[in-house]
C-alpha cells in the first residue's frame, strides 16, 4: 500500500482536477489523504469568512470520506497563500502528518494566486519534509523527498492562456460519477462560481472539462498530470505504475511517461 497525499489551495480544487484518479488509487488500496491550504473562507456570496471555512471544510471533508481519504485544512487564510516561511512550515507539516510517499499538488501556472503559491510551497515543503532540523510541529520528519506530480491548471491554460501539456493521463471514465458525486458535495460553491467566475452550472462546466481533456488521450474522459523530476526529487514512475491500466499517454507521444 502507498500513501498518496493530493493538496491543493481550496476546497473543490482537488476533487475537479484529480478526483478521479484518487478514486482508482482508492480502489487499488492505497491510503488517501487530502489537504487543502486554505478552507477558501474568501469563496462565499453571502456568509463571513468564519462561516464560509466552516461550511467548505465540512464541505470537503465528506467529499473526501467517499473515497476513504482523511482530510486536512492547514488553515491559511484565502488569498494568503505566499512563499514565506510560516506558509512553507505549515505546508511541510502537512506533508509529514500525512506521511506522504507521493504528493499530488496544483499546477505552477494557474489563473490564481493561491494555485500557483501552493505549488512553489508543496515544492519546496516536499524537500523540507525530511529535513530533520527543519521543525514545524508534532508531526516527525520523512525519511525521504517524496515523488511530487502537478495536476492539470483550471481549464488547461496559465495565465496569459497558453496551453499547459500533461505528461500523461488518466481515465477517468469508468470512475467519472463519483468525481461528479465529489465536487456536489461543496454545495457552496454552486451559488460562487456563477457569481465570480460566470459559470450557471457547475457540473456541467466540470463534465466539458474532462471529456475536453479526455480526448488529448483517446479516452471519453480525464485527467492531465505532470511528473517534478529536478534533482533531489524521485524519477521513477511511481504514480504512473500505481495507475495501472487507468494510465494513459497524450495521443501525440510514445510513452505516457517519457
């Protein structure tokens, strides 16, 4: 069994770019855990903050259990995710409480802030993790830098719109209904996207978005992932071998891991 933690900046971020693989994995038997950064207290129309990480927390936290994953909020506020010291201590705690061997994280290049940061800090907290004199709380260190993979940006793009490649995919069809069953878990967010992002349905944005990246590899339906491969960070394809016949490679290169 491998413990696969996945940590993104909000609350739905995980369950709309890599739910679907966390299911397979589940499934397989391996030990999920989820963590977000932020309990995306800004993400609300007409609650406070204090409600809003409440309700969101509540919200992931039963989107989480249906996959048998633990969940965990390292509690940063809402765009205030930096590359600073306290954000990297408390994103490498996590890291270690969840006694991850691979860790799935948001992309590099996103549309927002607390993405792209959460990246730079889930980076370099993978370093730090088994770091012995690197203290940040009750959790013990690591005995070593586990394999790190990037999910899909929202939507596929950076910010000036430029196409994000994935290294290789996975098939998410056969799975797809409880990808869709755990994003309708963050009911709060139905009222948010449509107000600040534009989107009337959310489901259905969700839907469009993995067959869209589901064709890139041949398949009705998926999710894009890349593998950090720099130096001192792990290059064997472990994700990818865990993935079995799930993996799938984009349909203009030979091999899903290269």
């Amino acid at each position: 069994m491998t413990t696969i933690l996945a940590i993104h900046a909000h609350p739905d971020d995980v369950e709309t770019l890599g739910a679907g693989a966390l299911k397979i994995l589940a499934d397989k038997g391996h030990a999920i855990r989820i963590v977000t950064v932020t309990a995306g207290d800004c993400g609300a129309v007409d609650t406070s903050p204090e409600d809003t990480a409440r309700i969101r927390k509540a919200e992931a936290a039963a989107a989480a259990a249906m996959v048998g994953a633990d969940y965990a909020c390292a509690d940063i506020p809402d765009l205030c995710v930096f590359n600073d010291d306290a954000c990297r201590r408390r994103v490498t705690e996590m890291i270690r409480w969840a006694r991850a061997e691979i860790v799935i994280t948001s992309s590099p290049e996103d549309y927002h802030p607390d993405h792209e940061a959460t990246s730079i800090l889930v980076r370099d907290a993978c370093f730090a993790a088994s770091v012995g004199n690197y203290r940040t709380g009750p959790s013990a260190p690591l005995a070593g830098v586990p394999h790190l993979y990037f999910m899909d940006p929202i939507g596929g793009r950076d910010r000036e719109g430029r196409w994000v490649e994935p290294h290789f995919g996975v098939d998410i069809t056969e799975v797809y209904e409880t990808k869709r069953a755990m994003l309708a878990a963050h009911v709060s967010q139905d009222a948010w996207v449509a107000k600040q992002h534009d989107i009337a349905d959310h489901q259905d944005s969700l839907a469009r978005w993995c067959r869209r990246r589901g064709r890139d590899f041949g398949v009705p339906m998926a999710e894009g992932f890349r593998q950090y491969r720099h130096h001192p960070y792990p290059t064997t394809a472990l994700l990818q071998d865990l993935l079995g016949e799930a993996l799938v490679a984009p349909l203009d290169q030979p091999s899903a891991a290269s």
